[in-house]
C-alpha cells in the first residue's frame, strides 16, 4: 500500500485483512487535516436524543451547532412534534466575553412558558466549558423553578467523538428513570434500545413482537416520550440493537434495575429471524417460539421469492461500506451476503474494537478495513478494490457519484425503512435502484 | 415596521447559519484551493454535510480536529499539523485557514500561526489567507464576505492598470455565475470575478476524478485586481468594512460599481448600464431581446402576480433583489427576514413601497417562528429550504431559492439571474401561485358559496383543511 499522498498518522488506522497480523486502530482522535468524516460529541447525543418527542430540546451555544440539526433526522413520532424544532440561545460576542448563563436561564424560561414541557435538555457545545458557564446550576435552579426535568447534557464537541455524545446522551437518559431498583418488572415485556423510528423502524418491530406475544414496554429513543422512559425499569427485558449509542445505558440498567439485556438486529433476513428467535427464547413461555416461527414463516414466504431475483441480478458486484457504528457495518456485510454481494472495503467513523474483531471475521481475505476514514482514502480504495456500490452518509455521496460508484443511504435521514423483513426487501430494492440504473451506461 | 427578535432570548428555528459556513464557499471559488477550519472537528463536519447536500459536490474541508489538550493548551500544533497532513494530500495553491467559536474563544493568532508555519516549513509559494470567522460572530451571509474582503486584502499588490474588469459578487448560485459570465463576455468584457465556484461546485461528470476540482479564480488574477479598470460588485446590503469594493476603491483607487444583483428590470439595466459605461460597448441586440421577453412575461402574468402577497427571507442581498422583482410584479411583500442582525434592508426598501397599500414587517436577525407570525396573510414565500416550515405551520407553499436546499435537487442549478434568469424565477413564482389557487380554487367556492340543502356543516366539509398539511406542536 505505498501511496505518495498518504498521511502517515493514518497508517495503523487501515489494513486489509490477511496481509497484517494487527487490528486496525480505533477509537483515537482524528488527525488534524485529514478531512475527517466523524462528527463531535453534540452531534452523538443529539443523535440519541432528538427523538424523544415531547421535549424541549435546548442548544446552549453559538448558533451554528444549532443551525446544523434542525430537523434533518427522520425519526417518526406518533405523538408530539416539539422535537421537531431547534431551540439555540444563539450566543453572541458579548456572551462569550460575560457568560452565556444569563441568556440560558432566560431561554429556559421562555421556552417552558410557551411550550409547557414535561423535560428539558440542555446540551452544551464546545465554548460553554471554555467560557465558563456552569450547566449544571442552572439546570437545577431551573428544574426547580418550573418543578419539571431540565437535564444538562455533558456534550462539548471537543472533548472526544461522536461516542462521547452517545455516552452523555445514556448519563442524561438515566437521569429520567427513577434512581432505585429493582423495579417490580411486567411479565412478556421489553424495552427496545438503539432504534431511533427512522421511516417508523420501530413501528415495524414492535408489531412483529406484539404478534408473537411480546409488549414493548418503552422504546429508546424512538418515538419516546418522557412518561415512556419513566416507566422503562418495569420491563423485563432490553433488547439492544444499535449497542455502539446504547450498550453503557443497557449495562447500567442492569445494574440499577436488574433488567438483563440482548443484543439483537432488524437489519437484513438471517438478522431479524434470528434476534426474534433469540428475544422469543428468553422467556419461559413455549407458546413464543411457535409464534415466532410461524411469523418467520408467513414473512419469509413471499420474501425470499423476492430477494432470489434480485441476488441474480446482483451477482459478482462488490460493496464499499463506510457508517457511522460497528453495528451497522456488521449488518451490512451479513446484508450483502444475503445479496450475492461481497464486500470488498469496510470502516466506520467510531467502531469499537470488538466491533472490527467481528468485522475482520465476517469479511474475505484482502478487504480493506479502515477506521475514521477520509475522502481520499475512500476514493483511493474504492477505486483500488473496484466497488460498485457504496453504502455511507450524505457526506459521502457525491464522491461515489462521481467516481461512477453506486450509493445507498444508510443515514439517519432516509424516508425507508430498512429494518425487519419489510426493510430487507427495500433494501435490495434500493440497491437495484442504484446499482442496475441505466444511467451507469452513460458515464 | 423594523423587528428585531431579540426582544426573545431563545432562537427558535434559525434563518441563518454561522460565519466559518459562509467562509468556505468563497474559497471553493479559488483555483487549485483547500480549506482548513481551526476548532473542533464537528464544525467542519456539520458545515460539510450541509453544503454538499446542497451542491451535491464532494466538499474537502479540513479541521484542525482540536480536542480537549488542544482548548487547554492552545491549538497550535494541531494546526500545523493539519496544514502539513492537507498539503500532502491535496497539494493546494492556496489555503484558507478560517476561525471557529472555539478557536476564537481560546484566543488562537492564526495570523502570527500560519506566517510562522509557511516560514518554518519553507514554502514560499504556498499562500495561506487566515480569516477571522468566529460563529457567533455574524451569521454565514457575514462569513462569506468576511472571506472575500480578506482573500482581496491578503492578495492584491499594486498593480500597473490593464483592460480588466473586476466583478465581485455574493452567494449566488453556480448557474448564476455562468449567466454572469455570459452577458460579460456579450459586451466583451475582459473580467477578474470573485469567487468563481461556477465550476468547482458544479463540476461536470468526467473521469478521472479529481480532488481539487478545475476551475475557480486564478490567485494571479485577484493579485491584479488593483489594475482593473473597474470593480462591479453586487454589494448593495454590505457595510463597507466587509466590502472587497470599497477596500479596492479606497486602497488602489479602484472605480467602484456598487450594484443590487441583477434580478428583476431596473436591477439588470442597472447592471447593464454599468457594463455599458465601462466597455463603451452598446448592449447587444440578443440581450435587449431577452430584457423583451421578460417584459412581455411579466405583462402576460400581471394579473396571477398582482394576488401575490410575499415572505422574502434569507441572505440580505439576495432578498434585496428579489423584493425588487416582487415589487415590479406586484407580488408585494408582507414579510422582509434576513438573518443578519444589521442591514440597510428597511432603509432600502422603505422609499420603493408607495405603492403598497398593506404595511411590510422587516425582521432582523430573523428566526423561523418571528418569520411565521408575522406571514399570516401572505400566500408565497421565497427562500432557502428551511422556508418549507411555512408550508408546513401555515400552508404557505415555497419557491426554494439561495443557500442552502436540502430537500430538492439542483439548488446549484436554479437561474434567477440577468433578464432571462429574471424570467425563470418570475415564472417559477406565477406557477406556484397558479398552483396554490388551482389546487383550493374549487373548495374555496364551494365553501363560500354553495347553499344548496345538502350543504355540508362546515367542520365535516371534505378536505377543509386544504390549505396544506398541518402539523400542530
Ligand atoms: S457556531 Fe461556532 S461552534 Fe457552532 S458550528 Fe459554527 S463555528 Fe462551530
Ligand atoms: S462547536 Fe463543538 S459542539 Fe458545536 S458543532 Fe462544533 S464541534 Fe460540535
């Protein structure tokens, strides 16, 4: 791999499988001038968030931050729309030179007044730490105030990534819930982490689980409200699927509220059979996995017939995956795989080590595994590793337009659902649309 | 009236954006350029994602990706070390180093920084333009001047007088740009214009792919700006400590053409008889065709107009512009937003709405729920995409135009400048409100008059909420 313009900081973060013996490294800081794709700590907790409907979602700093997340996420809610706003308190020159507290208390004032909330998030943004502001006291003096929840959320962009932000996110997600447990916990019930009702994911789900027997008791963070999450330590079990946002809130709920979790995952046939088998299983109750086999069987059915005709269409083309978490790659391989497709290239911008253990098992000799990746990486092993598709964020599409390679949208934008069986065949369905488009003969 | 919405301390869904955002697109317009944003890397991210959803453009920036040693001990290093990392890769001409709220707050000298590093490292050919670009500084509109002022200030050299002209110009649009380009060279007119992303942010499909795409300013042509004959600048709404005109006037004794953009009649003939005293050319016969037509349009859509009661918001000197095609076609405007917290909009404006017998609210430093409450009896509003909450809150449908369109293609493509743009986006206006009545035409009739015995009660009447979707908080 000897490459002029290839920045040497970024060697350890790229390797291709059966040529090293290392893992490739993760989990660092970006390097200065790389042209990183990753995004900051606000950004990750916003992410998780934002979904919660009915709250106040409160931007304490200048308003770029805020400008930037006004309702570009597709999450479905079937109750509040307040979400839906971007609140700022559009710092200006002088807050920065006497403090932006005064502002914020004044914003959370008005706000609670004319939307009437149950909760509030204030999140904080990179200058808010240096400028000195104390978040946390005026979120307490306020919560009283107004005797309603007003949550500071630790999430300077600086101070790591986009994983930070998911981890501020599960703290302020654990200041809802009653501090106490264990709860007296409901017989056939569980809450669903990690699903953030993009195109109404998680109505999908939830229907599948009613089906075979199972309530969804609360769902994080998806079309949640604030009573919801109050009530999340009465549920049996978690089950988790986007584990690199939720695993630490998973794992202390564990620990407050005795509540076991599973890791599961919608994404792609094998998947979705398999985590409803699995979630069916942890309950004692035998009549669950005749349900579930019998739903298998009915979606399963006319599915397939589906999928077959497009894995012929599909057969010797190659993918390039680069998503934002190590759960969504992991899926995709398995996607791609049910698909006749192989991956040739990999990465994300905030995979765990374990998460690219799985990866590098999951993948063909001589992949390219790349962590935090940049523009000219991408364009080099796309292009390298002849990919015909690739599968990232908004960032990432026109590069791939423009290299003639084809795009799928894995972002948390999209209007399609690709979770559970349904999402299986919009998936393939949305690869044949780019990739069988006959514009290709064109270009 | 002139508003000011900072009687509310909260900003409830902004009309703006931050200064480094509005930063970046001026240098996209250089040849053979890069940018670096000094801060942390999300800024970067954030402000990347926007534009190339709106230009579906690849959009390279760099960050100096300051963490938490970074904010504690400055972030000089990281900077150097992000400017050698970007030059490796992208082997650039020039490079813009722009400011963030962090590295501003922290007190960063990216002046005494990048002469130092272009020093220490010993490249002398390689040109950095620090720009001080603190978000909560101004809004993007702010930003972008903010970069061409300086880029001017930081290159140009006296230079002995040639036949070139200077044209500067605001956030239009690429296909704008080329517009611009084309009535230039119909009254042959040899030109510096600045910044010129008509290509390198809509870049055609040929292979292979290039990181830095072809095209843009030359450095050496902005390094003569001083020579030019003239400067045209469509600068109407700047203040003059952000305008590359009045600084190339003032500095090097530059003529300066300070014109509105050139959308609707007077502004285009404006633009006309500038080029027209400078090049002592007669405008040409095709162009005076066009300026025809689009007189012969706007008196075939008078009447569809004239119902047009308007919400302009957005860049100020794109919503300059584009009141005055309104005011010509008698889409009169209730609501005047910018989201710049100083403009010279209601001065401007105030003397050329005689004729507007309803009163027009201008809004400063504007966000969406000021913008709202005061549209209530207007049925179009004109504006960048974040516009569609008015559609949505109140069924005011929207004509997208300026910066940025994320929920439709071809932001970059729309034309709405010279007589033939001019045309489209008139054209584009009469449509939807064509559109808008066609659709409610029926019903509104119906409701209003129809007394027939099995008149339905009002609330059960199909469709009453026709008006659009309504989605209520
Ligand atoms: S407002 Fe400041 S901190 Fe926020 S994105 Fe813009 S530059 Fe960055
Ligand atoms: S200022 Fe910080 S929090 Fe805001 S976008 Fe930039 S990195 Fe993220």
């Amino acid at each position: 791999m000897v490459n002029e313009q290839a920045i040497a900081a970024r060697t350890a973060s790229i390797k291709t499988k059966g040529q090293q013996k290392q893992q490739v490294a993760c989990d660092t800081d970006s390097v200065a001038g790389a042209v990183s794709q990753r995004a900051c700590v606000y950004s990750g907790a916003r992410v998780v968030l934002n979904p919660i409907t009915d709250a106040v979602h409160l931007v304490h700093g200048p308003i770029g931050c805020a400008s930037y997340t006004w309702d570009i996420r597709g999450s479905l809610s079937s109750g509040s729309e307040l979400y839906r706003n971007s609140f700022s308190t559009d710092l200006q020159e002088e807050d920065v030179i006497f403090g932006g507290e005064k502002k914020l208390v004044s914003s959370i004032d008005e706000l609670v007044s004319k939307y009437q909330p149950e909760l509030v998030f204030v999140y904080s943004t990179c200058i808010v730490g240096v400028i000195g502001d104390d978040l946390q006291a005026v979120c307490k003096a306020a919560e009283k105030k107004h005797n309603i929840r007003i949550i500071p959320v630790q999430s300077s962009g600086f101070a790591g990534n986009k994983s930070a932000g998911y981890r501020a996110a599960c703290d302020a997600l654990l200041k809802i819930m009653p501090n106490e447990g264990p709860v007296e916990q409901k017989g056939n019930t569980v809450n669903y982490l990690g699903d953030f009702n993009l195109a109404g994911e998680i109505w999908i789900i939830k229907d599948y689980l009613k089906r075979i027997g199972i309530e969804v008791n609360a769902t994080f963070t998806g079309d949640s409200s604030y009573r919801t999450l109050q009530r999340a330590p009465q549920a049996a079990l978690n089950i988790m699927q986007c584990a690199g946002s939720m695993a630490y809130l998973a794992q202390r709920m564990e620990d407050i509220y005795a509540i076991p979790y599973l890791r599961v995952s919608f994404l792609g046939l094998t998947d979705t059979a398999a985590s409803l088998r699995s979630i069916a299983a942890s309950f004692s109750d035998p009549m669950l996995a005749h349900r579930t086999e019998a739903l298998i069987a009915t979606e399963t059915a006319t599915i397939n017939r589906q999928l077959e005709a497009y894995r012929t269409k599909f057969k010797g083309k190659k993918a390039a995956i680069f998503v934002g978490g190590g759960f969504k790659a992991i899926s995709l391989i398995k996607q791609f795989r049910e698909l006749n497709i192989e991956v040739v290239m990999i990465g994300t911008q905030t995979g765990k080590q374990e998460d690219y253990a799985v990866m590098q098992e999951l993948v063909n000799d001589g992949t390219v595994i790349l962590d935090d990746a940049n523009p000219a990486e991408l364009e080099k092993f796309m292009v390298e590793k002849g990919a015909n598709i690739l599968v990232g964020g908004v960032k990432e599409r026109p590069l791939a337009y423009k290299l003639g390679v084809a795009f799928i949208d894995h972002n948390h934008d999209r209007k399609h659902p690709l979770s559970g069986f349904v999402g299986a065949v919009n998936f393939a369905q949305e690869v044949y649309s780019t990739l069988c488009s006959p514009v290709w003969h064109y270009v | 009236m002139d508003t000011n919405v900072h009687f509310r301390s909260a900003t409830e869904n902004p009309c703006k954006m931050c200064m480094p955002m509005g930063a970046i697109l001026p240098f996209k317009g250089l040849e053979n350029s890069m940018v670096l944003i000094h801060g942390s890397q999300g800024c970067s991210t954030y402000m990347r994602r926007h534009m190339a959803e709106h230009f579906n453009e690849p959009i390279d920036v760099a960050s100096s990706s300051l963490n938490e040693n970074g904010t504690i001990y400055g972030g000089e290093k990281n900077l150097k070390q992000g400017l050698d990392n970007l030059m490796q890769v992208y082997a650039p001409e020039v490079i813009g180093v722009l400011t963030t709220c962090l590295a501003e707050t922290i007190g960063e000298d990216i002046d005494r920084i990048t002469s130092q590093y272009l020093q220490e490292r010993g490249l002398l050919k390689s040109l950095i333009v620090p720009v001080s670009t603190p978000g909560y500084g101004g809004s993007h509109a702010e930003g972008y001047w903010q970069a061409v002022k300086t880029i001017v200030s930081h290159l140009a050299t006296a230079t002995p007088k040639h036949s070139k002209l200077n044209v500067i110009i605001p956030d239009i649009s690429p296909a704008d740009i080329r517009e611009i380009k084309r009535i230039l060279a119909m009254m042959q007119l040899d030109y510096t214009l600045l910044p010129d992303y008509s290509t390198t942010l809509d870049r055609p499909l040929v292979k292979p792919y290039r990181k830095v795409p072809d095209g843009g300013t030359k450095i050496e042509d902005i390094m003569a700006m001083p020579g030019a004959r003239a400067t045209v600048q469509f600068g109407l709404t700047l203040e003059q400590n952000l305008s590359p005109g009045h600084y190339l006037a003032k500095e090097f004794g530059v003529p300066l053409y300070n014109l509105p953009i050139p959308i609707g009649v007077q502004n285009t003939d404006l633009f006309l008889q500038a080029l027209q005293e400078i090049s002592g050319v007669a405008v040409p016969a095709a162009l005076q065709d066009e300026r025809g037509r689009l007189l012969d349009a706007m008196v075939d859509s008078h009447k569809y107009n004239f119902q047009g009661r308007s919400v302009i918001f957005g860049e100020a000197e794109l919503v300059y512009a584009v009141c005055q095609l309104c005011l010509e076609n008698g889409v009169y405007p209730v609501t005047v937003a910018t989201g710049s917290k100083n403009s010279p909009l209601a001065q401007l404006l105030q003397p050329k709405l005689t004729d507007v017998d309803h009163p027009v609210e201008f809004i400063h430093n504007a966000d969406f729920v000021a913008i709202l409450a005061h549209s209530m009896d207007a049925n179009i509003a004109i504006g960048p995409s974040d516009g569609r909450y008015l559609t949505e809150k109140q069924g005011i449908p929207l004509v997208r135009l300026g910066f940025p369109i994320h929920d439709r293609v071809g932001g970059q493509r729309i034309l709405s400048v010279g007589y033939a743009g001019s045309m489209m986006l008139l054209d584009q206006i009469t449509n939807t409100l064509l559109a808008e009545k066609q659709r409610g035409y029926r019903q509104t009739m119906y409701d209003t008059f129809y007394r027939g015995a099995d008149r339905l009660p009002d609330a059960t009447l199909p469709n009453s909420g026709l008006r659009g979707e309504r989605h209520e908080l």
